[in-house]
C-alpha cells in the first residue's frame, strides 16, 4: 500500500513563519482559505524531544481543522516525510520573507 501524502506547509502568522506537516491541504469553502488537517508532529522519533516541535504541538492539540488565509501562505510542498515542524520569526528589511500586500479588495466606489 502507497504511503498517504503530506504536505508541508509554510505561512506568516502575527510576524513568525510556521513550517507545519499535514495529510489533508484543500481550498476552504469559506472564501480566500486553504484547510489545513491531520497535522502530523513527532511520528519520526519519539525519543528526542524538540522543544519549538513541542510548542507547535501545544498550540495546534485541539485544533480539528485549521483555516489559513491564502495570503499569509508561502509555500505548499507534497513531501515523502515529515520534517520537523518550527516557528521562526519573520526577518524585515531585507529578509527572504515579504508579506504579500494586502488591500486586494476595494470597495466599489459610490454613486450619487
């Protein structure tokens, strides 16, 4: 039997990129979302214990389904394995992360 697929996604959330592991990723019926579930933390090895792992695992350890705004999202890879999901911060002014601009929708403009 094939193994399931997982995917890894990467997003900004309040200044901190996280980079989690999940087996479900599809578009949300709730407009501008992906859903993101059955995240997966620590199936690689039980003995070490990572402690930003382990934050990320007490953020998420009630969270059914999470839904994340498509633009807050960075990247999406399908991958083989899990890797060791982190938060780091968000590096301004010259980092290798910019927020995508916001603004997007505009309300139409009013008619006398």
């Amino acid at each position: 039997m094939a193994d399931p697929l997982m995917y890894k996604v990467i997003f900004l959330n309040q200044g901190m990129v996280y980079e989690i592991y999940c087996r479900q990723l599809y578009q949300s019926d709730l407009y501008g979302f992906i859903e993101v579930e059955e995240l997966v933390f620590g199936e690689r090895s039980q003995l070490l214990v990572d402690p930003g792992e382990e934050r990320l695992k007490r953020e998420f350890e009630a969270v059914k389904r999470s839904y994340i705004p498509m633009h807050a999202v960075i990247r999406v890879d399908e991958v083989e394995r899990e890797g060791v999901p982190k938060v780091t911060e968000a590096k301004s002014g010259g980092g290798t992360v910019t927020p995508f601009p916001s603004g997007q929708f505009r309300p139409a403009p009013q008619r006398d």
